[in-house]
C-alpha cells in the first residue's frame, strides 16, 4: 500500500546494500544479491527471510518502503533482522551501504546473426 505521504519523501540516496527483496506479507525473501556488495560480504544468500530493516517490522510497510529502506547515502548503516537459511533463530547483520560498481554490459552476435 503505497499513500500519498511516501510519493512526497526525498530520494534516499544512491548507495545500496547490494540486494533485491521481494515483500512476501510479515517478511521479505531476499532475491539476489550482488556479488562482492555489502549483502554479499555479510553473508546474506537469495532464499533467506527478513523480518526487519532498521527496527521496522516488514509487515507494516508496503514494498516501495521497504526497498527505499535498503538505499541511503553513502555509508549509511542499515540494521537487517534475518533468518539464515536452516537455522530457527533470528540473526542482526549490520550492512554499510555503498555505490555499486557494475562493468560495462557488453553484447556479441553469433555467426547466424541471432
């Protein structure tokens, strides 16, 4: 549920916490994560459950926030609640968000020209 209020808020900023969520209800389910980024270095894997970000519980807060959630400036530290896979215990896992450096996307035709 994206209002009014949220469409109003100042951009977070560039730096990510190098992961994709996909809001699933109460948690989210991390999607991908980017190689060498701060998810990745902390551990996080797709699959895992998270059911906080910064202190704020998923399940009041709709998918735009929760995703602006994961972006700041550069630096910023976010405080992630999740759930490893296999294990029942909840784990805090702190990510400093940073710009992502992405190589260039390169492209090759084959011989058949598809």
């Amino acid at each position: 549920w994206l209002n009014a209020s949220d469409l109003t808020e100042e951009d977070p900023g560039g730096a990510s916490a190098g992961m994709t969520l996909i809001k699933r209800g109460i948690y989210a389910s991390v999607l991908t994560v980017v190689p060498g980024g701060p998810a990745d270095r902390a551990g996080l894997r797709p699959g895992e459950v998270i059911r906080r970000l910064n202190g704020l519980s998923l399940n009041k807060i709709s998918a735009w926030k929760m995703q602006r959630l994961t972006r700041g400036p550069e630096g910023t530290e976010i405080e992630v609640l999740r759930y490893p896979k296999d294990t029942v215990e909840p784990v805090k896992t702190i990510l400093k968000l940073e710009t992502l450096k992405f190589p260039p996307l390169g492209f090759q035709t084959s011989s058949r020209g598809s």
